[in-house]
C-alpha cells in the first residue's frame, strides 16, 4: 500500500515536472472560450463582409431588373397612346374628307391634338376641325409642314410622328400623313399627356422617368429647363442607345443631376421616343447601407449572444475541472478532508459531475485506508517501543545478578575445590561470561535501533587498532594453529576509534572463530580525493569457510547465524554484525563483503576520516 502511494507521487512528481517544461500553460475556461469564440464568431463576420459586399451588388441587380420592367411599361403606355392618338387623327381625316363626317373636335381635345387639316399639295387648307377648347388658329410654319410632308412621304399610307416642334410658343410633336389625291393631313400633339406621364414616375429620392423624341430632344424631364427648351440629350450615350432602338440598362454621369446614375432605357417603336428611368447611384449605395447596418446589428447581437454562450459553457465546463483541481491540490498537500465541490445549479456536465462524485470517493478510500494505516503504524511503533524497552529492561535487570553471580565463582573458585569441582566452576564463569557478553550485544543493539549512540571524533592510528585485535585474538589463533597477521599501515586520522575498534574486534573474532586452516590477514587502503576528504577501508581476510551468495545479506541482520559446524562449536549471539554494520552506518561509512564458501571470506569496512596534519 505505502509502495503504492510513493509509485503515484512519482508518478505525479514527473507529470507536474514534465509540464513545468511546457512553454505555453492554458487556461481551461479562456481554452474553451476561446475556441468557442473563433468557431463561431469568425464565421459570423466572414459571412458579414460577405453580406457587406454583396449588399450593394443585389441593390444594383434589384434596381437592373426593376427599372427596365418600368421603363419597358412606360414604354408599353406611350406606344398605346401613340396608338390612339393616331387612330383619333385618321378618324379625323376621314370625317375631314367626307364633309358630312361626324364631329371630332371633342376627341381631339382628349388626346391633346389641337387640330387636324387636310391640305392640298400647295399646302392651302381645303378642311380643318379645331379642338373644342382650343380656339388658336395658331398654324405649322411653312417649313415645318414641307419637313413633316417629307416623312410622310417615306411611309406612304402611315400616320408619321415629327420630332420636337415649336408651335404655339411651346414644344409640340406634330403628325402627318399623305391622303390619296396629293391631299395631306396635318395635326398637332401637346406633350401635356407625356409629361404627366412622366411626372407620374418616381421612385427612391432622386428617381424618375425621362422622354426624348427621335432625335434626342427632351420630351419630359423632371428639370422644367430642360423641359421647355427641349434640351438636346442626344451626346448622352444612353440617349444614343435609345434613338439606337436599344433596350437594357447603364450606368452613365448626368449633369443636370451632377451624378452618377443607373438606368433603365427603351424606345417606343412606333413614334421612336426613347424612355429611360434614371436613379443616383448614390441612393443605391445608401440603400445597400442600411441593409448592411441591420446586418451589422444582427452580427453585432449574434456575436454577444455568443459570448455570453460561450462564457457560460467555457464556465459549465471548467468549474468542475477546477474544483477537482482544487481538491486535488489540497490532498496533495496532506488534507485529506477535501472534497470536491459538486454544483447544484439546475445545468451540469454529467460526466464532470461524475469526476467529481468519484474523485471524491476515490479520497474518502484513500482517508480511511489511512486512517487504517495510522493506527497500523501506530500500533506497530507501539509494539517496537515496547519490544526495546522490555529488552533493555531484561539486559539490565539480568545483567546486574549476573555481574554479582560471577564475584561469587571467582571467589568460590579461591577455595579448596576438588579437580572435577575446579572444572565444572570453570566452565560456569565462561558460561556467565558469555551471557553478560549476550546481554551487552542486546543492549547496545537496543540502543543503536534506539538511535541513542553517535559517533564520536579523536585521533587515532588504525594500525595500533589492528594491533590490539591481532594481540586480543592471537592466542586463541596460535590455539587453532591459523596465522593472524597486520599490515594496516601507521597514519594519523581522525575518526571513532572506539566504533572502529569494535568492529574490528567483531571480524577478526569471527574471521579466526569460521576458520579451520589457513590464514587470517588485516590490510588497510587510505584513499584520498582531492578535495580534502578522505576514506579508510579496512579489509580482513580469511581462509575459512565462506558465505553462501544467498546468505551474504542476510547475516547482517540481528540474531541470524548460518547453521554450521563451526557456529555450533562456537558460541555466538548473532548480533555482531548487525552491530558492526549498524555503526559504520553511524560513521557514515559501510561494511561489505565478498566470500566464497570453503575458500574464505573478505569483509571491508570502508569509513570517512579526515588526515591529521602532523
Ligand atoms: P555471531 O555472534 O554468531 O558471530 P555475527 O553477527 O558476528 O554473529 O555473525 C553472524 C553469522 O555470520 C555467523 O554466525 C556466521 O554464520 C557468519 N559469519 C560471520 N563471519 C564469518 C566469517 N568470517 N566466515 C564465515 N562465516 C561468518
């Protein structure tokens, strides 16, 4: 379980390094928004601009379509009052010609016509009917009759209308036509009916409807000037399309309006009128303006409806990630009490609100497998306090009667005893001997686990450490018939003597206790680095019976000794080595070995000292 948690702290140890690399560190809510924002809001003044541009374009295709159809219906009009107007003049000539003919001065008068003669070929009036409620005798000059005769003449048998003339001091159109016998019939049109006509047309501000005769002479005009004077319009190109017999639309400067303009244009075909139907540009361009204005205003409130969707959605989705977030931070740093904040508004992500239900489950586990773990390792530290205390309780309680057993064995022993007697005392003091010594390897242990014991710095040489082990352990070696020899060499150090000491003791004494034959050597290596610290390795080599591979870590624990012939010769507690490795510990050094079983065993310590300088 504890190796479980260290492998997910690395774990998240790594992750959060890992992003302490990342260059860029986004934040969910603006990610989210962000993104909701260019998705949506981009396309949105894309299709803007697109509006933008083709708002003027439809204006000018609307305008195209819309102002040929009128000046097509214009067109349409004046060719039925043309119509008509020649049917009243015809019927004229007729009663003109039958002397008994009905009247047709009322008729006339309807449709503008002032009069109607019927002239001989010298141009003397033989008939004439006048319109009832013109009373001018206001007559064609001489001129204008020959002019009118020559049309006419092109189209025998076909009423013929004449360009603009003066007649009456205003402009008038006049009508002709050749009757049989050389006769030749005359009539004046008042342009009154056509510049009502014309008056009748407006469209937008500046919109309205023009008229030209054949020659290009305005016929109406919504400027009077150019209305009363017949205004030649015939440079204008639009007007040259229509005395051209052409239908369409153009764009053309005009300047009696000083502007662009758009227009309709067409012609009548049977007096040869041109009509058109011109518009500033200007008001198509303003008119493509508002359009654009509602569209900007509708892409305006798009664009903040969006932002307010998006904050929101940026914000459903981003609170429970970050309440997690949170959470996790606060267990992470020790309070397993958090718990992440699940939202109660009416709209939630479910699976955000699962993170958080679960990851809040996932920690109520986690607390109370630890509160299990708490009481767990309380329980066990307990339970080791105990344990040491109880042994260093028994180590003193028994160590005292036996330190006071062994007073009365030597003083037995100066008495007079029988041989076998003198024997059996001998064998009780090594066994009380041993016990005591027992009792102080458990209670130094006790105190090293304790951490109770620290090692303290003086000068020493470890050749005369070497030589004291030697000395200790050579009768006992001489005994077995093993060679214990030093070559630790002299040197000044500073360090513990008395821990070095003491595992030096603890090697050789089991170095010449596992061996049977052979050798035991001490050696010492002084290695020195250059910035002024240095490490001493002491090595004692034996021939004896070796460590087993798989026993080589084991031994260093307390109380465990291979099972061997020799160990059962020997006494042993089991303790040495652990002591031994738990004060190298102490100087911060190491103990390690190398052994092979049946050919002997290498121990090293290996400690930091410092030289001193002599
Ligand atoms: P003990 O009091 O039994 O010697 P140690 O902790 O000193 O306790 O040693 C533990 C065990 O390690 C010994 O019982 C022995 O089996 C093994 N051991 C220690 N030193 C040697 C050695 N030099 N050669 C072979 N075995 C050894």
């Amino acid at each position: 379980m504890l190796d479980n948690s260290k492998e997910v702290q690395m774990t998240s140890e790594r992750t959060a390094s890992g992003s302490k690399n990342a260059r860029f560190r986004l934040n969910i809510r603006w990610l989210i928004f962000s993104s909701l924002i260019v998705a949506s809001v981009l396309p949105l003044l894309g299709l803007y601009k697109w509006m933008e541009k083709s708002a003027v374009q439809k204006e000018i295709a609307y305008v195209e379509e819309n102002h040929l159809i009128i000046a097509k219906n214009l067109a349409a009009a004046l060719e039925r009052y043309a119509h008509d107007v020649v049917a009243v003049f015809e019927l004229t000539i007729k009663s003109l010609e039958s002397t008994e003919g009905p009247d047709f001065s009322e008729s006339l008068d309807e449709f503008d016509l002032s009069f109607v003669a019927l002239l001989d070929d010298k141009d003397n009036v033989l008939n004439e009917v006048q319109a009832v409620s013109k009373s001018t005798s206001q007559r064609l000059s001489y001129t204008q009759i020959e002019e009118l005769r020559a049309q006419a003449s092109i189209n025998p048998g076909q009423s013929v209308f004449s360009g603009i003339v003066q007649f009456d001091g205003a402009p008038h159109i006049s009508l002709g036509r050749i009757v049989a016998n050389g006769k030749f019939a005359v009539s004046v049109l008042s342009l009154q009916y056509l510049i009502e006509l014309q008056k009748s047309i407006k469209f937008g501000a500046l919109g309205h409807s023009m008229m030209v005769d054949q020659n290009g002479l305005v016929i109406a005009h919504p400027n009077p000037e150019w209305q009363a004077s017949s205004k030649d319009a015939s440079k204008l190109s639009v007007v040259q399309q229509m005395m051209a017999g052409k239908t369409g639309v153009a764009i053309f400067y005009s300047p009696p309006m000083q502007a662009d303009m758009i227009s309709g244009f067409t012609f009548v075909a049977r007096t040869g009128w041109g009509v058109m139907v011109p518009q500033p540009m200007s008001e198509l361009e303003a008119r493509a303006k508002a359009s654009e204005k509602t569209a900007l205003l509708i892409v305006l409130a798009e664009i903040a409806a969006l932002i307010v969707i998006s904050w929101w959605l940026s914000q459903l989705i981003s609170t429970p990630i970050r309440n997690v977030v949170s959470a996790a931070a606060k267990v992470s740093d020790g309070d397993l009490g958090a718990r992440v904040m699940l939202s109660e508004a009416p709209v939630v992500i479910s699976e955000a609100q699962l993170l958080g239900t679960s990851f809040n489950r996932l920690i109520s586990n986690l607390q109370a497998d630890q509160h299990q773990l708490t009481a767990a390792l309380s329980a066990a530290v307990e339970g080791e306090r105990a344990k040491s205390s109880f042994l260093s309780v028994m180590s003193h309680e028994v160590r005292t009667p036996m330190h006071g057993l062994m007073g009365i064995l030597e003083l037995i022993k100066d008495g007079k005893l029988e041989e076998d007697q003198r024997h059996l005392l001998t064998v009780g003091q090594k066994t009380a001997k041993n016990m005591v010594k027992l009792l102080d390897g458990v209670l130094q242990f006790v105190k090293l686990e304790a951490n109770a014991e620290s090692s303290k710095a003086s000068a020493f040489d470890p050749a005369e450490l070497a030589q004291s082990a030697v000395d200790l352990f050579q009768s006992l070696a001489i005994k077995k018939g093993l060679s214990l020899t030093t070559s630790v060499s002299h040197q000044m150090l500073l360090g513990d003597p008395q821990m070095i000491s003491q595992i030096m003791l603890n090697l050789v004494g089991n170095a010449v206790k596992f061996t049977k034959e052979g050798q035991i050597h001490i050696t010492s290596e002084f290695r020195e680095s250059g910035t002024g610290s240095a490490r001493l390795i002491i090595s004692v080599t034996d021939s004896g019976i070796g460590i087993a591979d798989d026993l080589q870590s084991t031994i260093f624990k307390e109380f465990v000794q291979v099972d061997s012939e020799l160990a059962r010769a020997n006494e042993g507690s089991g303790l040495g080595l652990a002591i031994s490795a738990r004060l190298a510990q102490l100087m911060e050094g190491k103990i390690t070995l190398k052994s092979e079983p049946d050919k002997g065993s290498c121990f090293q310590l290996d400690i930091p000292v410092t030289l001193v300088e002599n």
